[in-house]
C-alpha cells in the first residue's frame, strides 16, 4: 500500500512497510549539493547496509522516495547511490533554511528497511531580486534632513550565507543606506534623507538600490527608487521684468490690448498658479481704465484713456500663488499714453481795444490771440491767420500768442464792424481746426461834414402864400453818427444885395424854410441864397448849398384893354364901307396881362346881336373880319361886344364894346383914319418895343447856343444833361415860338402885315423841361407842358 502525502503540489506514494518482528530499522544520512551531473555518487548502500554487494541484487534491492522524481538510484552492481535527476534545492525546499530529501532502502530475504536523508547542500546560485520593477516614493520638499523611508526587499532563493546579505545605493547627493539584519537572516535596507530636498531644483531623484547576496562570487539584484519630490510653497512668484512698459493710444477703445505680463513661481500646482491683481495706491485705482485677467495677466483697455488728463500711468501689480500660505510679488508698469491729435485748437481773444476809432493808426494793436493746443508734440502745434478780407493783420509775437493789427485805413461810414474770422491749425495728421469770430465795432470820428443830395435846390412858391407858411425842408445828411451826425441849419450870404431873411428863415433843428412875407410874382420873381448845414462834432464841420426860390406865377391880374379902344363902359366905333369883301380887316383889339404863362395867354371872344352873323374875331389875334359881303337888310350900324379872357384858372377877363358903322364909299373911312393921329403915334411906340423884344430874344437865343455848345465840348459827365436843347417851332400862319431851357419867350407874328402886333411872353425861371406855347393862324393855340422832375414847387 502507499501514502499519499500532498508536497510541492506533487502527490507523492510512500509505501507503507509492516515491519515485522526481526526487521532491523536505522537512518543513512547522506550530502549532496544541487545542481550536481546526474550519475554523481552520494553514498554506497551495500557498504552503509553491511551487504555485500553480490547480494544487493538477489535481495532485490529498492529505492523507494515520495517525490515525482527519481532524483536517485542505486547501482545493484556497485551499491552506489547516485543522482538521477537533477536536484533544484530552491524548487525542492524553497524558503526553507535546510534541505533535506528523504528515501527508503528496501531489501528482502531478510527484509532490511533503511531510511536514508540527503541533505540537499544549497550553492550560490540565485541572484537576489525585487518584486517591484521600480519603487517610487513621493517626498516632500519640506521634508527635514534624518528621515527614513522603508525600501523594497530584495528575495534571494538561496539561503544562509547565499541570501541577501547587504543593500548597495546609487551615488547622490540626498539619501543614505541604513541597512538591518543580515548573518543568518536575509538582510533589509532603509533609505535615510540626508538633506533637504528642492523641487526646483530637481523634481525627480533616481537611484538604483541592489541587492547583493553572501556567496563566494555574490550575486545581485536591483531595483530602481525614484524618488518624487512634493512641493512645498517655498518659492514665490516672479515677474518676468522688474519694469514692464507699455504705450497705448488716447482714446483707444475698451477691449485694447495695452500689454501681457508674465510672472513664474517654480512651485507646482496650486503653489504655482499665479494670480494677477492691480494694487491701488492713494486716490488711483488703475482698475478704473485697465482690466486684468488675472490667470493670465493681460491688461487690456478699460476706461476712457486721455493724454490731455494724463500722459503717463505708474501701476503697480502683484502676482499671488495659490498656496496654502501665499506668497507675492509685486511689479510695475509704466503706461505711457501715446497722444492722437483729438483736441482743435483753442482760441482766446482778449480785446484791447473795442470799438475802434475809426482814424486808428495802421499798426495799433486791436487785441491779443492766443492759441492752445491740449495735444502733444506736433500735434500741439498751432498756425494762425485771418479767413477773408480786412483790414486787420495776425501777427506773431512769440509762438502760440499773436497780435491782431490794423493793416489799412478803417473807414466806419464804408463799414461800421467787421466779423474777423481767426482760423488756427495744428500739425496733427490730419489736421485739426478751429476758427473764432471777433467782432470789431468801429468806432465814430466826425471825418465827414453834412452832404446835401443836389449842389443847388429849386424851389417854386406860388405867389400870395400865406406868411408863415413852410416853403421847403432843406435835408443835409451826415455820414457820421451820434453827435458827428447831429445836423443844425442856418442861413448866409444875401440875395441881390437884400438880406434873405426879410424873405425866408430857416428852423436850425428840422431845415424848415418859413415865408416871412408873401410873394408878388409881379413884383419879384427869383431870389436865392445859400443854406449851411453844421455837424454838432468836435471840430464841427459844414457845408453849403444854393437855394433858389421860384415865385410861380398866379391867376390874380384880369387882361387889360390897351389903347386905341378903351374897355368897357365906353363905346369905340370903327366904319366899314358897305363894299367890304369877306374877310374886311375892321379892327384889332389888342390887350394885355401882367400874369405869364398860360395865366397871360388871351384869347378873343365876339358877341353880337342876334341874327346878326356878318363878323368873326381870332381868338388868338383880337382881329375882326368880316365874315361875308354886305347887303341890304344888315344893319347900318353892328353894336359889337369883345371879351377877352386869359387861361388861368379860374379864368379871367375884360370887355370891350365897338359899333361898326356901314358908310357908303372908302373916302369916309380914310377921314376917319386921319383924325386919330395919335393912335398911329401909339402903334408907332409899340412897334418899337415889341423890336426891341425880338433883338433881345434873338441875342439870348444865339447866346444860349453857342454856350450850350461850349459846355457840350468841354462836359462829358453828363452834368448839362438836365437843360433841353433849343426848340423853334414855326406854323402856316407865319407865327413861330422858341424855347430854351433857361429862358423861354413865346412869339406870335400876325399874318396881317399892315396891322400885325408882335407878343412877347418871357419865362421868369428856367422850368427843367420847357414850356412851349404856340399860336396859330387858325386863331387856335396849342399848348406842351411837363413837370418839373427835380424842382421843387411849393403850393399853398
């Protein structure tokens, strides 16, 4: 039978060997190392077992073992036991100091039954090694010098003097070895910190720990230590520059990066990150115009940035770490705020003088300009001038401050202020501007004397006005102003030797011309004199004008019958012989008018009884004609009634009564004829008169002519413009008329030679536009009249 016994995960079968009474029982011990060549001989059995060795075979020798392998044999030959498999100690015993294999020795016939052990003798032939591939321990960087730290263990199959006797470590500067046990126990290590670490300045530490065995020729076995040093915030945060600087632009808008700071702590982990933060100092809290990202560190635009407040911005940040205890650092940024020409030029005028007098001497100094420019460098920069046209200059006087001047003579009464427009620029790109609008009110200097609108006034007064009545208003006026312009009237200079003002006063304040006596245009028909218009300026200045008065002439004197026929109330007689043909010549009344004018123009009016249709009479020429032959049932004797009447208005008049008396033969109408000598005497003087009238108007009218003339040649401005030419009108009848101008005179000739009257009518002033009054043979009158366009008539 076997028992089965469980051993190295191997079933072993032991026999099981009843011994009976006369077996003899003992234990061979032998020795043997491992790893031995199979056939080596440990023992003899026949010798150990006192057989002999003939007898090992007939007694049926058996080697019995509980193991899986045979690792011996005996020879039956030579009692030798040998090695038949190859022994492994560390297989067969592992873990176990002594090594022993136990065997049985059976022979029968007698039976003997021997145990034997063998002694597994252990050789150095297993290197030391460590379960770990590599070891890692993590220590702090805080961790105190003296400290040990537990290392694997290193296993060594071998035993006794084969295991692990001692630990080696990789040369550093850090760790030592403490090593415990060893002599008959494997051996055990501790790593001892021998200063302190620095993650900084090496994060990771790597040794390699071996493990050497007790043999003649040691074995062994390594392991690597990495060593991992934990941070300890022991370092704090530093910025890249101790002076970061940066330039940003005015005005830049919000979101503008200004610069990216950059601070490092060599700790890891939170005792690494850095956090950035702006530091306020005093009343400046640069979080008002910058942003900080605080993992970052970027600063960016926040706030309105202007150069003109402030060019520059001393910052001060600090970098924290996130350590349990943190650290800081602190830095400093210089912002400089880089100008953009954003602000015009300003202006300021300080007026020195203000209105100006308007006789100012060029070159005074009318104010001051200054010009300020809140912008830097050329941006600040300014120019300034004058826009348009003035009589004023811009003169520099040191940089930014100028002088306004006056550059030409002023003249308030051309123009009484100026609007200076000052226009400055600065040397910004692009550039900037600003203009400012001076107002210069100039002043009055009484430079100008009273100005009348005419050299010369007309005025026309209808005769027999009322004393007391206003003829005129004289207007002088006075460029100036104020007081300069203030104008006061008087009169100067007489008219013909006899004081104007027994004619005319003038009221000094308004001009008024004020009759002192009425008119008699019959009596004086022109006068003149001359108006001064006086400034109230210091010195007062003056002027004159010539005032000529026109007594226009009135209706108020009836014509006048002359002689031979006297008006009525008394009855003239003329004789007709009863022969007479149409058209007899019987009488010519003659009359006349003191008036002028159309008030003088007279015209011939018959009445005679009824029935009665034998004469007619010119309207014109106060002739009586027969108007057809006589015959016998006319009367012998023509009560007739002439009434002359002139063209006034209301018109005028006077009668005169004639009987025509019808003789027989012409010898009666020649007596007659020679009993009125004095009547020829009469016709005789006025021939004379009305010639002497014809020469004279022939002498002015030639005299008038050559002058106009004369004045044409040398006069080209048009000054004569106002007088009309010369005009001779001429009729069928045999009449003329001539105007002129200055004079006028109204001629009429009768077509009758032997009883023919010249009339005269002389102009008493001189209209503008004549007057021309013509009669005709047809004893009709026509009549041409315009207004006066620049004379000045006064009516009541």
């Amino acid at each position: 039978s076997c028992h089965f016994v469980v051993m190295n995960n191997e079933i072993l079968c032991l026999p099981i060997v009843l011994l009976l009474s006369g077996w003899s029982v003992a234990q061979i011990s032998y020795s043997v190392s491992e790893e031995v060549d199979k056939g080596t001989v440990i023992g003899n059995l026949a010798k150990d077992l006192n057989v002999n060795v003939r007898d090992l075979q007939t007694r049926n020798l058996n080697v019995v073992s509980g193991y899986s392998k045979r690792y011996f044999e005996a020879n039956f030959k030579t009692g030798d036991l040998y090695v038949n498999e190859r022994i492994d100690r560390e297989e067969l015993c592992p873990n176990v100091i002594k090594c022993t294999l136990n065997l049985e020795v059976i022979l029968s016939n007698p039976m003997v039954l021997r145990r034997i052990e063998v002694t597994i003798a252990d050789l150095n032939d297993n290197a030391p090694a460590f379960v770990e591939k590599s070891f890692s321990l993590n220590i702090s960087e805080s961790s105190p010098a003296g400290e040990h730290f537990l290392l694997p263990l290193a296993l060594d199959a071998d035993t006794g003097s084969n295991s692990v006797k001692t630990y080696r470590l990789s040369a550093n500067e850090y760790f030592s070895l403490d090593i415990q046990g060893g002599g008959e126990h494997t051996a055990s290590a501790e790593l001892v910190q021998q200063k302190a670490l620095d993650r900084e300045k090496q994060a990771v530490v790597k040794l390699t720990l071996t493990a050497v065995d007790g043999g003649k020729l040691p074995n062994t076995g390594s392991v690597q230590i990495i060593v991992h040093v934990l941070d300890a915030n022991d370092n704090t945060p530093m910025f890249s520059k101790t002076l970061y600087k940066a330039r940003v632009n005015e005005n830049a808008p919000a979101g503008s990066l200004v610069i990216q700071l950059n601070a490092t702590d060599l700790d890891e982990g939170d005792n690494g990150r850095v956090i950035y933060t702006f530091v306020k100092r005093a009343n400046f809290d640069p979080a008002d115009l910058f942003f900080i990202n605080a993992e970052t560190g970027e600063i960016t635009v926040k706030g309105h940035l202007d150069y003109e407040a402030q060019s520059a911005y001393d910052i001060h940040v600090q970098a924290t770490d996130r350590g349990p205890s943190p650290r800081r650092a602190n830095g400093k940024l210089l912002v400089e705020i880089v100008d953009v020409n954003d602000n015009a030029p300003e202006i300021v005028v300080t007026s020195l003088m203000n209105p100006v007098r308007e006789d100012t001497a060029i070159g005074s100094v009318v104010a001051l300009v200054t010009v300020t420019d809140k912008d830097g460098g050329k941006n600040g920069q300014t120019r300034g001038k004058l826009a348009g046209s003035t009589p004023f200059k811009l003169i520099s006087n040191y940089k930014n401050y100028y002088s306004l001047v006056v550059d030409r003579t002023l003249d308030r009464e051309q123009r009484p202020v100026y609007n200076v427009t000052i226009i400055a620029n600065d040397e910004g790109t692009p550039s900037l501007s600003a203009s400012s609008v001076v107002n210069v009110d100039i002043s009055d200097v009484n430079d100008n004397a009273p100005g009348f609108a005419e050299p010369a006034i007309n005025i026309y007064v209808k005769e027999n006005r009322p004393v007391g009545a206003r003829l005129y208003t004289i207007n002088a006026v006075d460029p100036d102003i104020n007081e300069n312009a203030k104008v006061t009237y008087s009169l100067e200079g007489d008219s013909n030797s006899i004081p104007v003002n027994l004619f005319v006063s003038i009221n000094s304040e308004t001009g008024d011309l004020i009759s002192l006596q009425s008119f008699n245009y019959e009596e004086l028909k022109t006068f003149h004199f001359k108006v001064q218009a006086t400034d109230s300026g210091v010195p007062p200045l003056s002027s004159n004008v010539t005032v000529n008065v026109f007594i226009l002439d009135e209706n108020d004197n009836n014509p006048t019958i002359l002689a031979p026929y006297s008006e009525h109330g008394s009855v003239n007689s003329e004789s007709i012989p009863y022969s007479a043909e149409a058209g007899y010549f019987v009488a010519k009344i003659r009359a006349v008018d003191a008036d002028s004018g159309y008030n003088a123009l007279l015209s011939y009016h018959l009445s005679e009884p009824k029935g009665n249709n034998l004469f007619r009479i010119g309207t014109s020429s106060g002739e009586i004609r027969t108007k057809r032959r006589m015959s016998d049932n006319d009367l012998k004797t023509h009560p007739l009634v002439v009434l002359v009447s002139d063209n006034g208005e209301p018109s005028l008049s006077a009668t005169v009564s004639i009987d025509v008396v019808v003789v027989e033969s012409t010898a009666e109408i020649q007596t007659q004829f020679r009993h009125v000598p004095v009547k020829e005497d009469s016709f005789s003087d006025l021939n004379l008169y009305l010639l002497i009238a014809i020469v004279s108007v022939s002498v002015i009218f030639l005299l008038s002519l050559i002058t106009l003339i004369a004045v044409r040649c040398h006069r080209t401005d048009g000054t004569f413009s106002r007088y009309s030419a010369p005009m001779i009108t001429t009729h069928p009848d045999g009449s003329w008329s001539y105007s002129k101008a200055t004079q006028q005179y109204d001629v009429c000739f009768s077509s009758d030679t032997l009883k023919s009257d010249v009339v005269v009518f002389p102009a008493p002033f001189p209209p503008v536009d004549g007057e021309l009054i013509s009669i005709n043979g047809g004893d009709t009158f026509t009549r041409t009249q315009t207004l006066p366009t620049k004379e000045k008539v006064s009516s009541p």
